[in-house]
C-alpha cells in the first residue's frame, strides 16, 4: 500500500503488478473508489522520462465493451512510442467491480459496459457513476501519485471513443486533444446506445443528449482539437458507429474534426495498432504546446 | 474451404478470421494435420508485399507454455516492421489439440505444453509429434498455399524458444536465423523440461539430449546465427532458463550467438514487445540474403 502525498490522507493505491516496457514501466493498482463505491482497478504506462525527474504529460484511454484496463496496453502496441515521446497512458476499467455491482446478462450493459455515464436510475445509480470517476476521482490520483503534470488528452475505442468524445466536448478546458478508433458517434440513436442509456438514464431521452458526442459536438463553441479513425470493413459501422453523424455535427459547428475513414479495417485492435501512431504524434503534439 | 495448390488434392484448410493490420493481413486457419492426428489451428501474418505478387520470407514464432496462435499475433507488437521489411510470419499452436488428445491437470504438461519434441510413449505419443508438425508438415503446408518463399527463419519464447533453438541446431540447412527470448536453454537439468522429457520422451535420459539447445549447440559444427535476449528480472531465469549454460555450450562450438541480458525486465510479452524489433531486423538480414 502506498499513501497518497497530498490529500486525503486515507487514500490509498495498492501496486498489482509491474513489467518493465521500453525502459518505462508498465504497473497495475487497485484503489477504493468513493465515487464509484467499489473497489477498481486501473494500469498506467511510464515512459522512461518519467523515472528521470521529469513531469509528463497523460493520455488516459478508454476501452470498448467488454474490455478492462489490460485491452489496450497488452494489444494496442502504444508503448514504443509513447516512450519516445515521453507521455504517460492512462487505462481506468470500463465500469465498477465487484460481487455488490448491479449487472445484466448482456455484454452491452453492467459490468464491462459502464458507457462513461452517471447513472441516475435504480439499481445502477448506486455504483455507475463512470463520468465522475473519469473526469474528477482518477485524474486527481494520478496527478497526485505520479510524476505526471497537469497536461491531459483522452483517446478511446468504440464505447470509450463514445467517452473519450463526450468527456473532451464537455470539458475542453481541461483536454489538449481528444481522439477515437471506432467511436459509438450518435449512442442516442443506435441500439447499444439506446439499451445502456435507457438502463442508465431511464426513459425521459430528454438527458440522453449530455451523453451524445455528435449532439455535443453540433452545439459546441469551443473546441478541442478532434481526431477519429473508421474502419469501413467495420461490421458495426453503419447500424452502431454512424461516423457520418459525427461529421454532419462538425460541419455545423465548424468543429475542427479530422474523420478518417481507413479501407478494409475492422473493429479488432489489429486496426487500432495499425493507426496508434497517428494518434500518439497527434496528441503529442498538443500536449507539449 | 481452400484446396491446397499443390501436393495432396484431399489436404484443405478453412479460414477461421481475417484481420487487416499495417497493410497486411493477419488470418487464423484450421486444418487436419496428420502428423499430430487431430485438428489444428494456426496464424500467419501476410505483410502488404505479399499482396503486391511477391514471394515472401517466413518467419516461424513459437510460443510458450499456455500460449495459443494468438498470443504473439495480438501482444508482441511485430506487424508494423514485418510490414515494413516483408517479412510474414506463422504462428502454429503449442501443442494438439482436441477432446480425445491426453492431458494433464498441470500447465507445463500435455494441451499447450507440446514442447516441440516427438513424443515416443504413451498415451502421448498418438499425437504429440510437434517436432515433425513445426519442421515438416506445416511449412509444406505454408509454402503451398501462401505467397511466400522458401527462406525460413525460427523464433519463439520460453518453451518455444527452446523449440526455436533446438530445431534450428538440428537443420542448419532449413533456416536462415534463429531467435530467442527468455528460452528454456538446457531443459534437461530444469524442472520444466525434466517434467515433460520424462513423460514424453520416457525415463531414458539418453534420448533428451537430441531436445536440449545447450546440448547441441556445445556439439555444433554447422550454425545458424543465432541472437537470444533474456530479461534479469525474470523470475524463471535462475531455475528454468539457465542462459548461462546456452552462452557455455556456444563458447565450446565456436558458436555464433549473442546473448544479451536487459536489465529488469520480466518473462512477458511486455519484454518481448521492447525488443521484438531487433529480433525482427536480424533476421530481416538473413532472409534477405
């Protein structure tokens, strides 16, 4: 168990694992999470700059259904880079955990499908508060445990390109960038989107809009440098993904949105690792300005 | 279903998923293999040349112990540079497989632990004939019906990199380079390897020398380059891997192997991924001769 240097003094993060990655380190904690009321996980990547006195800036990731914090650092291929450029990486889970945690028999809601939302209706109200763990609990325990500055981007796949996008449209304060493989564009109108905030926000689709990045994104007068890659070999593209929804918004609001559509990937982290360059040097780029 | 190009029209593999990846393509196939006598699945990472009518280079990974076909094709991290040098690469299962193939209840025995030898006693014997699968049958089978060459070099980790180095040792003529990380170097004076000979091979330890590195390598006289890494930090180095006796052996022979020994890193493909781009380039300079 390690205290947190400032704070709270009865925060406490316990190391899980911890492997060495291109001369950073690559480490699993667990914690208490008051805003999610449960115990949780998260990895974080060090790049080596980070063990020489120097403050790097984060990227934090969010996965897709399903996945937890190990997805994208045992998959995605980031490290290499994210060593070179100096920026630390970020994975939370995708939802609470634990025997206590209301679930669903469907991989599209509960546990592994937290959507990135604070849920307001019961049973999920009590744990599923995804946005506030995100946004407030995480970051402050990670700035305050890690040689890390205050310099953030966000970046996500498919459920968590869905929260990467709405996270960064609501807070462009306090992202440099945001970007998303895949991203669920328009949730308030596909079937993953409609069972999860249905479940999570409760029928008065009224709410639903704070959590839909190209209602957001239509709305928005300021702005955070966008970034999203499809593949158009995806086979949620057209029923799920609707990237041409997330577009139609940017060219209404003059967002400054770069859509690419990619020929023959799929929705596999085999695409994500074919195009994680693109990201990184994006991000880097306006988390060193 | 595929008819092979060449050889026996009877001899058919079926696509199990296709992935795009850097330009390329990674696939999973079935087949029934009759050396090992049950189904079998493998991967092959296609790089774009092989698209563009080339005839490619193969490189052959072996995994360790537990490890599947997927494990190196979703955690290493080698498509984006084999994209790049044309290298393809195969990665066969670590063992038969299938409801009527023995077992055993420990890891580092039967399913997912084939050890690369031919197994001569029962009940193992039946099918575990993963020497003869990784030498003979599935470089036929590769060479038959992908756009790649006859230049092979060999490479695996712990348990495969045992295979890797025994089988290049044993086929000097078949293979271009040899590769290891972390690997089992001198299995018969280790517990894993002694396990496994003991089952496989019988209690006559005459016939385990024919499956140790070290062994072979001390009584070369033909070589394969051959480069190992082995991380300090690993916890298996000391009991199971024993590179020491690998670098003993080649300094008897004359061999030319580099070892190198990376300060902190572990057994995982967190290790492999750091330095997998070495790996590929030397034998990038052996295939391409």
């Amino acid at each position: 168990m390690i205290a947190n240097s400032v704070g709270d003094p009865s925060v406490t993060i316990e190391n899980v694992s911890v492997n060495k990655s291109f001369d950073g380190w690559h480490k699993q904690y667990s914690h208490r999470s008051s805003v999610l009321n449960c115990e949780m996980r998260f990895a974080i990547y060090l790049p080596p700059q980070a063990s020489n006195g120097e403050k790097v800036p984060v990227l934090y990731w969010l996965s897709g259904l399903t996945c937890t914090d190990e997805n994208f650092m045992q998959k995605a291929g980031a490290q290499a880079l994210a060593a070179e450029l100096g920026i630390a990486i970020v994975a939370p889970d995708t939802s609470p955990r634990g025997d206590d945690v209301a679930d669903d028999e469907g991989y599209d809601l509960g546990k592994g499908a937290g959507f990135y939302v604070n849920a307001t209706q019961v049973p999920w109200s009590r744990h599923y508060q995804m946005y506030d763990y995100v946004v407030d609990e995480l970051p402050k325990l990670i700035e305050s445990m890690f040689p890390v500055s205050d310099k953030r981007s966000i970046a996500g796949h498919s459920m968590g390109g869905h929260g990467a996008l709405v996270i960064a449209l609501r807070n462009s304060d306090t992202y440099q960038s945001v970007s998303a493989f895949s991203p669920i564009s328009n949730p308030i109108n596909c079937p993953w989107g409609k069972k999860a905030f249905t479940a999570y926000l409760g029928r008065d689709t009224k709410t639903w809009s704070d959590y839909d990045a190209s209602v957001l994104m239509r709305q928005a007068t300021s702005f955070v440098p966008a970034l999203v890659d499809q593949g158009d070999g995806d086979n949620f593209m057209v029923e799920q993904l609707k990237p041409e929804m997330l577009e139609a918004a940017a060219s209404v609001s003059g967002y400054p949105l770069t859509l690419n559509i990619r020929e023959g990937y799929d929705h596999s982290y085999y695409f994500i690792s074919s195009y994680i360059e693109n990201h990184l040097r994006f991000h880097a780029e306006h988390l060193k300005k």
